[in-house]
C-alpha cells in the first residue's frame, strides 16, 4: 500500500522500528513523528529531548524520502528560551528533510514560527502540512477564512501543502458517519490548494484494559481502516492516504512509576495487525505471573501458529517473533517488543494491506 502513512511518536523503540524496514519500504513511506508527551517537563528535559531526537534522525530516517514533524502532544505553555518550543525544535532539526506542521488550534505564535522559519532559511523540504482534529473538520465553512489566512501566508514559502485529517482515537466513532462529515469537508474546500490529503485516526486506547482482560486474546476492529474505506466511496478524483498509529494508541504517555510498582500492574500485551484487525493478545501481570517475562515468548508461541502469521521472512518484526517463540536468554519486556511489533504492522501495511 503506498499511500500509507504511519504515525508514530520521536522515541527509541518506535524511530528503531522505522530504521529496521526494509529498504524499499522505507524508499515508499513519509512517516508522521510527534515529539512525546512527558510528566512534568521542563526546559532541561525538553531540550534534552528533542537534541537526542534530532541525532536519532539523522541517523536512523536517512533514506526516507522526508518526514513530518510536529510537536503536537507538547503543552504549548512551555517555553524555550522565552519562545514557543516548537521555535526550538525548528532550529534543532535545522537541515533534516521534514516537514513541519501547522494547525488551527495552536498557541498564538505557534504557526508564525514555522512560516519565519522557512523565510530565514532554516527549512529545507518545500512541503508543510496542516493538522486538523475532529473539532476543526465538522464544517469548512467555520474555518475556511482561518485556513485561508495560513495558506496565504505560506504563499511563495511552501510549494506542497498537506491536509491531514486526524481522527486520533476512533473506536467508538460511526465510520459511516464520520466518513460523510469527512467527505462534505473535503468537497467543501478548496483541495486544489492540497497536494494530498491524509486520514489518520486509531482504535487503540490508552489503556489496554479498555481492550481486553487479563490472559486473553482479541481480535480488535480497526475503525480508522473503516473510516478510510467509506470515505474512498465518496470522494473521487483526490489523493488519498491511509494513516494509522500503528499499534500504539494516539494518547498513550509514559507513565512514571518506580520499577517495583510498574511490573506489579504491568501486564505483558503484544498487537499483530492482519486484515482490519488487531490481535491482541494479553497475559498476567509482569512481576507476579508464574511467566513473568516469558509470557512474551509464550505470546509468540501463541501468534507463529496462527494462519494469519506471515512468516519470519516477512519482516524485521516478524523474525524477531520467530525467534524468540523460545526462551533466548534475551529478556523481552514493554519497552522492547514494540521496535519489532510496530516494524511488522508498518511492513504489513505497505506490503499486503489493501484499501
């Protein structure tokens, strides 16, 4: 599929899933990376942050053809050098191929920070995209002049803009429904101004719980997928692309808790995506089951003998499941078993998935 475009968050285990892609994949894709939010970050931490994100890129996201980048989870009231940090995270990823993003519902300053930006030089891709929510997409005609304004002002700066219409998490939303508001929005403005239009959205909460019990497995709908699918009916002529977040949800945060307490309600959990349906297979908690991190191995066991298992050849991902359908002495935890689950959801999608 290679109108696809994953969203996913400036961390390690989810820049390494993009850097293990095989080449043609990587060649095909233009990722969507928002910078993470954090519990009480402060200036420090920030910087901190988005420096080792900046490194993280340039040597991982190198032969993408570009990126977006947007810091959309970031409390706007946190400044950075008495500016915007969105301001820092411009000048940071200075020369880097990627987009910058702009939308309706940012800090005053916010999207003036990009279009200077781009007039100092500090920009170099010629293409911007601009972020609407569900809010923003129920009627054109109540932000036509506000989105008029920004394309104005972008006007002999960016050659490409892209709309992207992010239904974040949607898994109780009517895909028929949302589909029309979506369809109505989109013949309503003006697209010949967009260069493409991306829909986003995810049916993963933040908390597992929300999904399934302990020591299950499920199979979850994917109501984005639907969502795009109705949508396609209804708009002719446009290019369409088909955004998710992997298997992450959206509004996911790290949460902080001392070791000892996190792997007393931390449960192991792994998301295999196949067809329009996320498999979720979850087991007991980490500290306290009989398994403890070996339910992961176990977890594995259990997808390899499934018929929709699409072999170790397949993918980064799904070798590493392959491997470890065993004890490796390698200990699998949370943090680890994302990198090669969302590899094999990004490999699915542009290889075998079909809108």
């Amino acid at each position: 599929m290679n109108n696809y475009v994953p969203f996913l968050k400036l961390k390690t285990g989810e820049i390494g899933a993009l850097s293990t892609l095989d080449g043609q994949i990587k060649s095909s894709i233009v990722p969507f990376i928002d910078l993470p939010k954090k519990d009480g970050m402060s200036e420090d931490v920030f910087k901190r942050m988005v420096d080792k994100g900046a490194r993280s890129a340039a040597n991982h996201l190198k032969q993408f053809p570009m990126f977006f980048l947007d810091n959309f989870d970031i409390d706007d009231s946190l400044k950075i050098d008495g500016d915007h940090n969105y301001g820092y995270v411009l000048k940071t990823f200075g020369q880097l191929n990627y987009a910058p993003v702009v939308g309706l519902d940012r800090a005053k300053g916010r999207n003036e920070a990009v279009f200077k930006a781009k007039e100092a030089g500090q920009l170099v891709a010629n293409t911007i995209a601009l972020r609407l929510q569900a809010e923003d997409f129920e009627s054109f005609s109540l932000v036509a002049a506000e989105i008029d304004q920004l394309l104005n002002r972008g006007k002999g700066l960016f050659s490409h803009w892209i709309l992207v219409l992010d239904n974040r998490v949607c898994a109780d939303v009517a895909p028929l429904k949302r589909a029309s508001v979506l369809a109505k929005f989109i013949n309503d403005s003006a697209t010949a101004n967009f260069a493409g239009i991306i829909v986003a959205g995810s049916s993963m909460p933040p908390s597992i719980g929300d999904v399934t019990g302990v020591l299950t497995e499920h199979d979850h709908s994917r109501v984005e997928i639907a969502i795009y699918r109705a949508l396609r009916k209804q708009v002719d002529g446009l290019k369409l692309f088909c955004g998710d977040y992997t298997i992450v949800s959206p509004l996911y945060s790290d949460v902080k808790l001392a070791p000892e307490v996190m792997y007393n309600v931390m449960t192991a959990k792994v998301v295999y995506s196949h067809g329009d349906i996320h498999y979720v297979a979850r087991g007991g908690a980490l500290r306290t089951h009989p398994r403890g991190h070996l339910q992961y191995n176990d977890i594995f066991a259990q997808i390899v003998a499934k018929t929709f298992y699409r072999q170790p050849a397949f993918s980064f991902g799904d070798q590493f499941i392959w491997d470890r359908t065993v004890s490796t002495g390698v200990v699998v935890t949370p943090a680890s078993v994302l990198k090669p689950t969302i590899n094999a959801h990004i490999s699915y999608m542009v290889r075998r998935f079909s809108a």
